[in-house]
C-alpha cells in the first residue's frame, strides 16, 4: 500500500508550537511527572480517562520510534502501557538495542546496565517491535515513516562529539572520549581504533562523567577489567598500557566540576592508584561551600578532604604501594596539541590560564593570558557529545545540537516528536532520560486524544518493509531473537546472502532465545567478514568470545541462563549491504 501524504488531515487542528526563547532550555517540563510518567496527575485520573476513550472502534494507533537507547525505550514503555492498543514499532541503526547502556556505560558499572531487563520486558509486548539495522536518514527517510505511521517519534540520541577547534586536533594520539568509550565497549564503528597507549602520561580535557569513566578504565589494574564485560581487544590494549598518569583537565575550579560524589569516590577508591590534587586550588574554597546546593557541596567536601588532609589508614595501605596515579587540574583550557619533534603525533597540550569571571555554576573562565605545556602522549577529548541532524525534513538546532521542540513536540512538524539526548541535549543521566521520554510520551497520547493526529489506518511496518526491500535491505535477526520477539522481525535479509534462523524458530516455536536454545548460521557465510555472535549455552556469557561480535549484547549476562551450550563467533556475509 502507498504511504499516504499527511496533507490530508487537519493541519489546522495542530496547535501551534513556539520556537524555544533564546537561551532558553527547549524543552524543559513545566508539570511535574508523576511515577506513572502522567505530568501533573495520578495515572487513575488522566491515563485511565484515556484509555476509556480509545475503544475498539478506533485505528489502533501506529507509532514509531526511531533509536533504542533509553529514550526509545522509556517512551515506547509509556505509550504501551497508557494506549491499550497502540503499536510501536522502534527502529535502531545497529544490530542490537540499548544504545549506550550498551555502547556507553562503563563495563565496571553492569548494576547500570540492569535497565535492559525492563527494556527486554517492553520488546517483548506483543504490541512492540525492534527493528534493528535499520539507518534512519539513510535506508528510510523521515517523511516515509510519517507516512507511514500516526507519530514518530525521534529517539536517536547523541552520535558525535562536540569538537575542541584547537590546532593539533587531529593528530594520532588524539581522540574523542566517545570514540574511546566506543571502543572498549565494543561500538562497531570504533573497533579499529587502537590507541597507541605507551606513553607514560594521559590528558583527559574536561571534568564531568565521561572523563572520569575514561580515566578510571585507563587506571584499573587489569585483572580487575578481567571481571567486567570489557571487550577482549580493548583488555589486551589495557594490559601493555604503560600509562602512568592521568590528568583530568578542567577550565574552570572546583567548585564547577561537572562529575558527581559516587563517580569521584570511585577514582579515589581505584586500586593501585593515588590521587593527586594540589591543596592550593582548594584555598578558602571551605567558606564558599556553605550556601551551594547540598549535592556540589558534599562532592567540594570530599575534593578538599582529598586534596588538604593525610589519607585514612585504609586509604593509605592503598595508596602506598601505588605505581598509577591521577590528578585534577583546574583553571586550564585546551589552546593547542603538541606535535612531536618529527610533527608525527601528540607530545603534549598547551593550556590557556584561565580565571572565573562570575559566582557559583554560571561562573566563565577567560584566559589570562598565560599558558602552560604539559607533555603527553595520549590527549582524550571529554568536552561532551553532539547530536547530529538525522534528515532534512527535520528541524535542527545546530547550536544547541537539539530537535527544537515544546517538551517533546517537535516546532511546527505535526505528528514528529522527540525524546532522550536529542531533545534536551547531551546531559543527563538514565533517570533524567527516562523522565523526559515519558513526558513526550504524554504530549503524543495527549495529541492524540485531541484528535490532532491524523485518522484512519497506517500501515506502519508493513509499508517501510517493502521500501525497504526495495532498496535490497532489510533487518537482521540476531537481536529480535536473543530478544525473543518471535519471527517477527528475524526473517533475515538479502536473498542469497544468508541469514539468521533459530531452528526452533524454523521449527514453528516463538523463536525465543530461551526455547530455541541454539541460533544457526548459514553456511553460505562461512569464511566470510564480519561478525555476529551465536549463543548457544551458559557460555554466551563468555567476555572472550562476545565481545569481538557486532551483534553480541550486553545482556548476555542477563539471558545467559536461557542459553544449554557454548557460544561461538561467525562472520557476516562479505559484501552484505549491512557489513560497516
Ligand atoms: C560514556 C557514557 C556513560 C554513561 N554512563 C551512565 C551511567 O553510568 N549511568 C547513567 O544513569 N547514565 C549514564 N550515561 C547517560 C545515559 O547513557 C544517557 O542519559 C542515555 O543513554 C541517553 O539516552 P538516549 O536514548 O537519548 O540516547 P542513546 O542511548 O545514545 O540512544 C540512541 C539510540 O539511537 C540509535 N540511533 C542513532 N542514530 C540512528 C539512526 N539514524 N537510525 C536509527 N537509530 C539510530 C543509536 O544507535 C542508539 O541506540 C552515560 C553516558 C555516556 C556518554
Ligand atoms: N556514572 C554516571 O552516572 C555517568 C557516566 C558518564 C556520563 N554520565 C552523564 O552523561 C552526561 C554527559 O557527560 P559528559 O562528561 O560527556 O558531559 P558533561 O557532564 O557536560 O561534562 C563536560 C565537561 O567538558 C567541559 N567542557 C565543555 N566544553 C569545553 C571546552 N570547549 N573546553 C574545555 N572544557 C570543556 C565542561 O566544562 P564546563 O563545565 O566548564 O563547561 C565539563 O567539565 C552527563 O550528564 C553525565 O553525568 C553519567
């Protein structure tokens, strides 16, 4: 069936949205959410009213969600479970869901990664499909899924970096923390990165999160990485590091730091590790904390403990026979990488003094006029992540690096909504995201109940399969199975180029990885590049063989128990148009 054009219904019945004010946060909640994701009101009294008035009658609501990162996720749970009927369909780029509770989150951080469990449970409705390996913007543009479904909602988070701009940026030896992140947790775009890690001093620019979680895995004593879901590569870099030090850059003091109190104590706690901090950035910073909000205070606190007064005899036992160490600098700003004498790579940064101008979280720095050199042969760039613009039909801010949006509704594009990282921009933790991509969900079940979505029957998935197809693509397997979503979406692919099956699939079972128990592979790939991870037992769980694999996931963990045999690594077809 051809997609329909949205001009046939109603643009007038849409409420006008107004752009976001300049300096103005886009999409910034005015109601409360309440525990069941409904701002302002119980569940009984807003979503239950919903729920009465979509009867049978009506088209069960065609919704699609494109990324399935927490966001994706979070806002396909809530229309799920406040649309008796509603259908989604979510769309994700790689093989495999979670977006960086996978590809992000720290290996030694898997109590993190439990939110899978409630992600897997969401999949697993007969009302949700993940349709994975599938690039929106390049396989199916926007306008085709609008056509094709009563809302989409854009999901897909923060792909880039925002970059430094300095000079040397782009000499080896300099990368972007996501792309160092990325690595060791197995993102496939940055599997070859192997940084060169011989060198005896680190420089990590910015102080938030991400450079302590870069920090952290740089420093872990290997055995200890053993432990995680790291991936094999990136342990077997890890363990011929000869990184001594590392230094977390900031550009402004410490009562700025963009990283929270657990993270900190963490790195203070590292085995085999010291802390260094000098005490004189901490001068009459104990005055000044009185009146900041409790949460920096404390974090100040512990900084000025750390930094002014002898280790507790725990602490000292740890640090005494440290041979790693790491370090805070403050009021310093990336102005330059250092090329080595043959201009071949980073042999330093230079960094701009700098001093406050203004109080508390809003205050700037300006450089003084002084720099300092600071030789190292690894320079990683943690100034945060960037969304990119994922079609022309949508809006994009590219200063703010967001969709522009009113708490979730996309300016003057009906029925196209947004949540997660790409709405309010790259900050905020799970929780944060969650909340927001409820609130969106909220915003389109309530357009929808306004009537201001259009009406009449979608074919959703059925239209953008045949496109598609079309195009000679089509969604893999591998994830719906271990997801166990049924045959829905693990027909595999290209004719002729092999694909996934679960013989108990095949047998007519659900195709549950639990009831399958084994996934085959085509022998027509035998030999052949690539990599998709087969599991098939206890051993699936297995970090030497998982994680050179696309496809594996971290929530082997979590589904291992279903698996009876060993797992096993196999190629993806040469050629195979989804081979990156
Ligand atoms: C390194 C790092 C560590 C973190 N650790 C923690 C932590 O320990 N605890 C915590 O609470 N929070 C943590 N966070 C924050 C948390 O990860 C984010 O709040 C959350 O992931 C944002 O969700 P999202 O869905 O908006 O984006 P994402 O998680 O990035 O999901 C976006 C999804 O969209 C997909 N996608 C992108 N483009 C397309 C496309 N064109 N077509 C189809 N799909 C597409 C992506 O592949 C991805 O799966 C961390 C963040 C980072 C960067
Ligand atoms: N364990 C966890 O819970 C966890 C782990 C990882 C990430 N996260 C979350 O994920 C989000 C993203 O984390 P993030 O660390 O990428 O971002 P972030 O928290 O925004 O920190 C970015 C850091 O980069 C600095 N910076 C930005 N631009 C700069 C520039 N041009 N020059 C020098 N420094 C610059 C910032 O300093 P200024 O303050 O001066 O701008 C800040 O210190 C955060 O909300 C974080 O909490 C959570």
């Amino acid at each position: 069936m051809a997609p329909r054009c949205w001009r046939w219904w109603h643009w007038s019945t849409w409420r006008r949205t107004r752009p976001p004010l300049p300096g103005s946060t886009p999409s910034r909640s005015r109601a409360p959410v309440g525990p069941d994701g409904c701002a302002g009101r119980p569940a009984s009294a807003k979503c239950g009213g919903f729920r009465q008035r979509f009867s049978t009658q009506e088209q069960p609501p065609q919704i699609c969600v494109v990324g399935s990162g927490p966001a994706g996720f979070y806002t396909a749970q809530h229309l799920l479970k406040h649309h008796p009927q509603a259908h989604v369909d979510i769309y994700e780029k790689q093989l495999v869901p979670f977006g960086l509770v996978r590809f992000g989150v720290a290996p030694d951080h898997p109590e993190v990664k439990n939110v899978i469990n409630t992600f897997t449970q969401t999949a697993r409705s007969a009302r949700c499909a993940f349709r994975g390996n599938v690039v929106v913007g390049r396989d199916v543009a926007v306008p085709e899924l609008r056509a094709a479904y009563h809302a989409v909602v854009l999901s897909y988070g923060a792909e880039d970096h925002r970059a430094l701009e300095i000079p040397g940026e782009e000499l080896p030896g300099v990368f972007s923390a996501r792309a160092f992140v990325g690595w060791y947790n197995g993102l496939p775009e940055n599997r070859e990165l192997a940084p060169d890690l011989s060198c005896d001093t680190a420089v990590i620019l910015g102080q938030g999160n991400v450079a302590l979680d870069v920090a952290r895995i740089l420093l872990t004593p290997p055995e200890h990485l053993e432990k995680t879901d790291i991936t094999e590569a990136a342990l077997g870099v890890l363990r011929q590091s000869r990184v001594k030090t590392v230094w977390i850059v900031g550009r402004r003091g410490p009562l700025q730091v963009a990283f929270t109190i657990k993270e900190l104590r963490e790195m203070i706690q590292l085995p085999g590790t010291r802390p260094i901090l000098d005490p004189a950035d901490f001068l009459g910073l104990q005055d000044r904390i009185k009146d900041v909000p409790r949460p920096r205070k404390r974090l100040t606190e512990l900084l000025l403990r750390t930094a002014t007064e002898k280790p507790g005899t725990e602490d000292a036992a740890r640090q005494a026979p440290a041979s790693r160490a790491w370090g805070l600098r403050f009021f310093r700003s990336p102005q330059q990488v250092l090329p080595s004498p043959d201009g071949r790579r980073a042999a330093g940064i230079r960094l701009a003094v700098t001093r406050l101008e203004g109080v508390g979280e809003a205050a700037r720095a300006v450089p003084t006029g002084d720099t300092e050199d600071l030789p190292c042969g690894l320079v990683l760039s943690s100034v945060g992540y960037k969304s990119r613009p994922i079609d022309p039909s949508v809006p994009f801010d590219p200063k703010l690096g967001v969709i522009p949006n009113m708490e979730g509704r996309v300016v003057d594009v009906p029925g196209l909504y947004c949540s997660g990282w790409v709405k309010r921009g790259p900050t905020g933790v799970i929780a944060t995201t969650m909340t927001d991509s409820f609130l969106t969900g909220q915003m389109l079940l309530q357009d929808l109940k306004a009537g201001l979505l259009p009406p009449g029957p979608r074919p959703g998935y059925a239209a953008i399969e045949a496109l598609l197809s079309s195009r000679g693509l089509g969604p893999m397997g591998p994830a719906c199975l271990f997801l166990g979503l049924g045959e829905a979406g693990c027909r595999g692919s290209v004719p002729g180029q092999g694909c996934w099956e679960a013989p108990g699939e095949a047998a007519g079972s659900s195709g549950d990885a639990g009831t399958a128990g084994a996934l085959s592979l085509d022998p027509s790939l035998a030999g052949t590049e690539g990599m998709l991870c087969r599991g098939e037992g206890p051993g699936s769980a297995s970090r030497t063989l998982s994680h050179s694999c696309v496809a594996c996931p971290p929530w082997h963990g979590a589904l291992a128990a279903s698996f009876p045999g060993p797992s096993a690594c196999f190629p993806l077809a040469k050629g195979h148009p989804r081979q990156r």
